[in-house]
C-alpha cells in the first residue's frame, strides 16, 4: 500500500543577510542586482540550486535567471518570457557571462514552449497576477519538471492569490496539490515593511 506524504507548512521568516554564492568580479557584476531585491533573493536562497540543475523561469524579463547563474554554472537556464520582452530577454541574455548556457522564449505560462520533463527546477516569480488560467499554468509547470523536479512560486503578500482572493494563499497551494505537486509548502517572509509568500513544492515521482 502507498501513502502520501504530501504536507503543508507555514513559516514567517525574517531577514537574513546570510548567502552562500561564489564571489567573483563577474558575479557581482550580475549577481549584486538581485541580491538587493528582497523576494529574488529568497527565491535563489531557497531554491538549493545545484551547479547541474536545469532552470525554468517564469518571470516576465528572464531577470531572475541572470543571478542564479552563480549557482547553476555547469547547467541550464531557460527563460519563457512574453513576446514583446523576447528581443530585451535575449539582449540581456546574451551579454552575461553565461550566455552559452542560457536562452530566451516567448511564451505564457498557459502553454510553455519547452519539452516535458526537461527542468530539475521551474519558478515562477512575480507573476500570478498575470495567470488568466491558473489550473492550466500550474499544469504546465508540473508537466515541464521531471520526477522529483522542484517547483518555486513566489509573489508579493498582496499579489500571492489567484482568481478572486489575491491575498490568500490557500486556493493556490491546493491547486498544487491536486495537479500533483508533493510536499507543499507555503512560507511567509517579512523584510522591513515588505511581505512576501513563496510556495514550494515537488513533482512526484
């Protein structure tokens, strides 16, 4: 007999100056952006990226995966990006360090243009308010991971709802769980006078 071991927990976090990134003068260089920006930061330091890993982003600009290019340096980094930020996503993408290991595409987070079962992470940062279809972009994200692969939402306290509660969490972490994410999580963090709400979960195997 099988059992399911998917939880749920709630966390408040406080600020931590604390990160392990290797630093160099082209880590910094492309790094110190992100690290300024309090729900980037969270995201990169709770991801546990592996210098393997490949990383799909969901993100708007394909920003995000400029900084984790500090920890995935032997991997992938695969930003979606809407069609009118494509030609700057690629720009972008093409003067960092990492380039050859990076690349852009346009496309929603309803329907990625990206193989199935081709990310160990896929995240999504800032962006449910965009989501017309959250069933359909949860689907997604759990279609493009392979088994075991993680998955990371995170979004403004006052924007980390979906349809017609954005500040409530809870329809959101039991979409996940019923499009078969494992092992949900949703974290609340507190940075000054800024809140923000991360989910995490995993794809089963």
């Amino acid at each position: 007999m099988s059992h399911d071991h998917s939880h749920d927990h709630e966390h408040v976090h406080h600020h931590s100056h604390g990160h392990r990134v290797p630093w160099t003068p082209r880590t910094a260089q492309w790094y110190e952006p992100g690290w300024s920006d309090p729900l980037l930061r969270r995201a990169l330091e709770s991801a546990e990226l592996g210098s393997s890993d490949v990383v799909v982003g969901v993100d708007g600009d394909g920003g995000s995966l400029h900084a984790a290019a500090a920890w995935v340096t032997r991997g992938l980094l695969v930003g979606v990006v809407r069609a009118d930020q494509l030609a700057a996503a690629q720009a972008a993408a093409s003067a960092h360090p990492d380039a050859a290991r990076m690349t852009m595409h346009a496309g929603v987070p309803e329907s990625l243009p990206l193989d199935s079962g081709m990310a160990s992470v896929a995240w999504s940062l800032r962006a449910l308010s965009s989501w017309t279809d959250p069933s359909r972009c949860v689907a997604e994200l759990h279609r493009v991971l392979q088994p075991g692969g993680r998955l990371l939402i995170a979004a403004e306290a006052s924007a980390c709802g979906i349809g017609e509660e954005p500040t409530n969490p809870a329809p959101l972490k039991a979409l996940l769980r019923s499009a078969g994410f494992r092992a949900v999580e949703v974290r609340h963090y507190r940075d000054g006078e800024a809140r923000s709400v991360m989910f995490m979960a995993s794809r089963g195997r």
